[in-house]
C-alpha cells in the first residue's frame, strides 16, 4: 500500500510523491525515538577531558617532613590532592560515549521520525528548491513560504551550489540521505526531501 509526500507547493516539477506504507506509516515509538537520539548526542561527545592524579603529577618523590616530632600532620608526598601542587582526586580520564544500537533499531526509529513528520505535515517533497547557483539569495527565495524557524533539506548528494547557498542561512541544515541524523529530524520545524532521496530513503530502510 503507497501513501504520498505532499509537495512543497503546487508548482513544483516532483509533484506528490508516492512512498510504501512499511516505511512511512510506521506507528510513532517515543521510547525507540528517544534511544536513538541520546545515543546520537552521546556519540558526538568528544570524551577527550583529561586530568592527573597524584601518580601523574611530576615530583612528590620525598617525604616533605619526618613522620613524628615536628606537631605537623603526617605527609608521605607533596603531591596528594590536599596540597596545593598535587593531584586531583577522582581525576577525569578519557572515555568512549558510544552506546549500542542494532542496525534494526535504528531503522525503525528513522521509520518511525519519518512516519510521524509525514502525519504532522512536516514532511514536504520538492525538487526545485536545488538552486542552480551558489547564492543564498535564490536557495532563501525557494523556501520563504515555509512557515518554519528550522528547515532540514534532504538530498541524494549534496553539490556545490547547495552547499554554499545554504551556508549562511542559519536556520536551514542540509544532509544527505544516506546520512539521515534523528536530532536533525526530530529539531527541524519542517523537512523538504527530494524525490530522489525520498527513493533512497526508502531503500536504505527497506
């Protein structure tokens, strides 16, 4: 059973474009869309945050002082994190964010994010918003009529006149279809897909 993508506006060349049930009419799975874009935001985190421990900090080699008779406290090192110039207790160490996500789960919630963005109308198809010169003037005019505040543009394959048409327009994202991100999709107000990535779309999450 076909359903179909609405276009962007009655004078576009794509027209409504047809696409399977299987994929667009998915029912929506807030828990399974929810999953994946923790994971996705967690798989971006750097992890890179470094800091010493006692063991890590230069020095510290020597007793400081004798272990009795001098009314001090006890020290073995200069670099215990009660000192000044010592190390850190708990010290941050690098780590991997990355969380695990079958290859299954995540095409169904891409099914899902889609089905649900094309129940809510937020799911457009066009093929004349590709501007046929690197100006920003002629991508921005393409889509003024779109009542959104983020617009995710979806393509097969980004060329150089969409790239640098979109690159100062603040609120527009563009990605490839094969490159489909759930944080994109789920932020965008309103998401315009050519027919061609709507096709390889679909064959990516059959």
């Amino acid at each position: 059973m076909s359903m179909q993508v609405p276009a962007l506006n009655e004078k576009d060349s794509a027209g409504n474009v047809e696409v399977t049930e299987a994929i667009f009419g998915q029912a929506f799975n807030e828990t399974l869309i929810h999953q994946l874009v923790v994971r996705h935001l967690a798989g971006a985190r750097a992890g890179t945050k470094a800091q010493k421990t006692r063991s890590d900090v230069s020095g510290g080699g020597t007793k400081p002082w004798r272990q009795k008779g001098t009314g001090r406290a006890r020290s073995g090192t200069t670099r215990s994190p009660v000192w000044r110039t010592g190390g850190v207790a708990f010290a941050a160490r690098p780590r991997n964010y990355d969380q695990k996500l079958n290859k299954k789960m995540f095409r169904v919630g891409i099914r899902s994010i889609l089905s649900e963005l094309l129940r809510q109308g937020r799911l457009l198809v066009s093929n004349d918003i590709l501007p046929s010169s690197p100006k920003t003037k002629e991508l921005n005019a393409a889509i003024k009529n779109v009542d959104a505040k983020r617009v995710l543009i979806v393509v097969e394959s980004v060329d150089v006149n969409l790239a640098l048409a979109s690159r100062n327009l603040p609120y527009v994202e563009v990605i490839e279809a094969v490159n489909l991100s759930p944080v994109l999709l789920v932020s965008a107000d309103k998401v315009i897909a050519t027919s061609g990535a709507l096709k390889r779309i679909e064959e990516r999450l059959a």
